[in-house]
C-alpha cells in the first residue's frame, strides 16, 4: 500500500495452497481513486484474482482525483 487506500485480501490468511485462487480489492481513501497493481501482477483490474503458484509481491498504485 501507499498510504492513499488500502488493500481488502480474501480470504485473508498467513498461507495459501498451490492453485488457490485469492481476490485483491483496493480501495482508495477520499481524493484519490485506483490506478493500477504492479510488480509480479501487472494490471489495471480491480477487483483482481490471483492463482498461487508461488510467492508473490504486488505492490498497488492510488493517485490524485
């Protein structure tokens, strides 16, 4: 996170298993709206679902209204 949103993970948990599937939904405090996901996902999708096949490192993007 960047400090402008957060980020809601579900399911929420310290593992997860090979092949399941997990939902990043981010949610951008007042004046400042979503702009993309980066890192080992690259997209603008938001809500976006992930399939674990390893670890990964997502890093989410807010920028000014």
């Amino acid at each position: 996170m960047d400090g402008n949103g957060s980020v809601t993970i579900t399911p929420e948990k310290a593992a997860y298993t090979q092949e399941e599937t997990v939902t990043l939904k981010a949610t951008p405090v007042e004046g400042y709206e979503f702009q993309s996901w980066s890192g080992d996902i690259i997209c603008a999708d938001n809500p976006v679902n992930i399939t674990m096949t390893k670890n990964i490192n997502i890093t989410v993007h807010f920028t000014l209204e």
